[in-house]
C-alpha cells in the first residue's frame, strides 16, 4: 500500500523536507510513501509548521535523530493527523518490544519523563506530509529528553525498517476491514 526506504546516507533534517513530492523528487518513491534516514535536526522557527512552538519561540534541536517522513497523497488534514498518531502508535508498540516502557501523550512519546519524540502532521495542495523524529543522542537537546541509544536500541535500521512495515502492515489492514463489510442499504 505505501513505499517505504530506510535510506543509507545520513541527512541533517531542518524543517525544509517536509514539502510535497520531496520524497519522489530525491528517493523515486510516487505515490504514499514513508523514508527514514538518521541525522541531526535543528528546526529554526523560520521552518517550524506547529504555531505553538512559533508562538512560544521554541526551536527543535537533537544532534542525532531517526526520522520519518510520510507523505500520503490526499489532502484531509484531520486524516493526516489519525494517520501520525497510528504511526506514533507503532512506534510505541515496536519499542515494547524491547521492553521499554513508554508513554504516549498525544502525538509525543516519553521515556521516564524523557521526550522522546518530534511530531508534526500537515497538508499541501496535494498531499498530507508527517513527519516524526527519535532521539538517538540526546546531548544538547533544550528540554529533558530520553534518546533511543540509551535505551538500548544498537540497530537503528532494524528498528526503523519494522516501524514502517508494521505502519504499512496496519494501513492495509484498514484498507480490508473497509472492503470486506456489507453495505447496509439507506432507507428511504
């Protein structure tokens, strides 16, 4: 149902991939799509797309983070944010699988009061783009955060190749539960 890449090459995430057709533009992947790439991240409030953390001058820094980005190609925006929590939903499900407790507050996950996370939902004229960072390294970050490296997460690729094939594997089941159910007939 979607394309997805866990790409090789470290790439510094600043704000400006989280545009339509970046994905296909730089990877190939058309169509929906989810890449995951290891990087720094530093978001200036020139790039930010959540208000909140324009309005309160928050800027987002880790110096070492795996990112996604998904971009699925429809424009409804309150989907895009269902579509992110059942993402950040697979993430939670794939570290319990390392026994690490976590905790999801909205589109945020916490280790021991630790963010652990980024995470945005958005929309373009022609698609809806999510992007959502972990804490590899958590040295620098300006707020108490936890970082995947302590937790014990050694292969970051391994880990971030199941999220996606999980998000993939629950996108489709979705897309079955919808087709396999009789219509009920509207009464008129």
């Amino acid at each position: 149902m979607i394309k997805t890449i866990m790409l090789k090459e470290q790439i510094k995430y600043d704000g400006s991939q989280l545009q339509p057709h970046w994905i296909y533009r730089n990877f190939g992947l058309l169509g929906d799509a989810v890449v995951a790439f290891i990087g720094e991240v530093q978001v200036n409030l020139d790039k930010m797309v959540d208000l909140t953390d324009v309005k309160e001058k928050e800027h987002i820094y880790s110096p070492l983070m795996l990112n996604f980005i998904a971009e699925h190609f429809n424009t409804d925006l309150e989907l895009a944010i269902y579509r992110q929590r059942l993402l950040m939903v697979t993430i939670k499900e794939q570290l319990e699988q390392y026994e690490i407790a976590v905790k999801r507050v909205g589109d945020d996950l916490y280790v021991d009061r630790g963010k652990l996370s980024v995470s945005v939902a958005t929309s373009s004229v022609v698609s809806t783009l999510i992007h959502i960072g972990l804490n590899i390294e958590t040295e620098g970050t300006p707020l108490k955060t936890a970082g995947l490296r302590e937790l014990g997460i050694s292969d970051i690729s391994a880990f971030a190749t199941n999220v996606m094939l999980n998000y993939n594997r629950e996108l489709e089941r979705i897309n079955e539960a919808r087709c396999k159910v009789r219509g009920i007939p509207l009464e008129g």
